[in-house]
C-alpha cells in the first residue's frame, strides 16, 4: 500500500482478534515509529509491549490504579478496566521520555511520541492489520506511572490495540477540506 492511501484509508478498528501481527510485521512497524518527527534527535519514545497474560496483569493493575484514585468505583467501572487490555490481542503503550532540553520543549517532546504513536497505526493499517488509539481517564491518573515501572519524567501517551480486524470496517467519515483550511495573509 503507498503511502498516500495509508493516510487516506487509515481507520480505527473497534473489534480486535488474533493474530497480531508477527514478528516480522513488529519490526517493520515499530521501524516506521522511529521515523516520528524529531527535533534535536532525542528520541523522547519509548514503547511498551503487552500481550499473552500479561494484558491481565495490566488490567489489574488499571483496576487498582483506578481504586486509588476513586475508592468508590463502581464494579462495572472496574469490569471495564480489567477488560480493556483484552479488547486486541497485542497492546502497545506509547511513552513519551521527556528530556530537559534547551531548545526542545516538553510540548514538542509529547507531540513527537504522539506523532510515533500514528506511525504504528498507519504501519500496522499498510500491513493489513486493525489498530485503535485509546486512553481514557485513568491515563491521566498519577499512579499510572507507577504502577507501569516508568520513569518520573515519563507519560503514557497511548495505549494502542493491535490486532487483525474482526468484523467489517466502520464506514470512513468524509470530510470537506474547506472547513478546516484557511489562508493566512498576515
């Protein structure tokens, strides 16, 4: 697939299953993440591969994080939690390393694990297989970290579900270009 109908064509996937992609496909997908736009070359990424048991370990570890945060969660809230690493059999967790840099904001450094992030779902859409970019509000929980084994200057950018598409693709929204161009004339 060239690169134009990857970007064109490119859709998230609501409904995962096996297989994942394999090895081969991994390396070419997580090639395509190291070309993330840059700045200062810090390669402020880093990403985390969940599958097999541990995708249980990791929704165990979302219910406690959640608890922590929130002692009156509800047991669907928690189900829900506990489930979600199971939607795809493969799980990526897209972390942004951040660097103290003079030239080089945190901003920049994020948006550069975010644009990392996109290279794995266009990668993995070339390949013939279905992604998803999700987060929710237990992203954004500070035990997260924590309970991840990450760094004090990291953050979870995307949990990214991988997998082979189950089911019909839903239908590409279109959009008319002219609602969101404009010329700038200073």
């Amino acid at each position: 697939m060239d690169a134009l109908t990857a970007l064109h064509t490119r859709n998230s996937a609501t409904s995962l299953v096996a297989p994942a992609p394999d090895a081969a496909a991994r390396e070419a997908i997580f090639t395509a993440a190291l070309r993330a736009p840059d700045h200062a070359r810090l390669r402020p990424w880093r990403f985390l591969v969940v599958e097999g048991d541990a995708r249980k370990r990791l929704g165990e570890r979302l219910v406690t994080v959640a608890r922590t945060a929130n002692p009156a969660l509800s047991e669907q809230e928690e189900m829900k939690l506990r489930n979600a690493p199971l939607r795809a059999p493969l799980l990526v967790i897209v972390v942004a390393r951040l660097h103290e840099h003079p030239k080089v904001p945190e901003i920049e450094q994020i948006l550069s694990a975010g644009c990392a992030a996109h290279a794995i779902l266009l990668a993995c859409h070339a390949l013939g297989y279905g992604a998803i970019w999700r987060t929710g509000p237990v992203t954004y929980i500070p035990g997260l970290n924590g309970a991840l084994g990450l760094a004090p200057r990291e953050r979870v950018v995307a949990f990214l579900y991988l997998g082979t598409v189950a089911g019909e693709p839903k239908p590409l929204p279109t959009h008319e270009l002219a609602d969101y161009l404009a010329a700038w004339d200073g």
